[in-house]
C-alpha cells in the first residue's frame, strides 16, 4: 500500500512534524487525514481501516528494529 500524496510521514513541515513526534513520542497509532471525509477527521482515533500507511510502516519497523511482538 502506497502513503498518500499528503502524508506527514512523507511530506515534511511544522504541522507534519508535529503529527510524527507525537505519535513517535506517545507510541499512538493514527490515521490518514485524507480518508476520512469531513470537517472531524479523528486523526487519534485507532481505527485499522483508516490508519495512516506511514505511521504503519513507522510500528512495524520499530517491531522489526527493536524485536518487539
């Protein structure tokens, strides 16, 4: 699965890195902004159908990397 053209794991800026270093920091899943229409995106929100495909890939290497299960 390709990330989407505005994926803050891809494109890089304040509001991005923000997004990144939160979800690095805290160990939060969290999903695309793009999939989800509307005004109320619920980025925080662990939903796997949504979940952003960048910050899947982010978990699964850190499992990798850190041999975590």
């Amino acid at each position: 699965m390709k990330n989407c053209i505005e994926c803050p794991w891809v494109v890089r800026n304040k509001n991005n890195d923000t997004i990144i270093n939160h979800s690095k920091k805290w160990g939060k899943k969290h999903n695309c902004h793009m999939k989800i229409k509307g005004t109320n995106k619920k980025l925080w929100c662990n939903d796997t159908e949504f979940q952003c495909v960048g910050n899947k890939n982010y978990f699964v290497s850190s499992k990798t990397l850190f041999n975590l299960e």
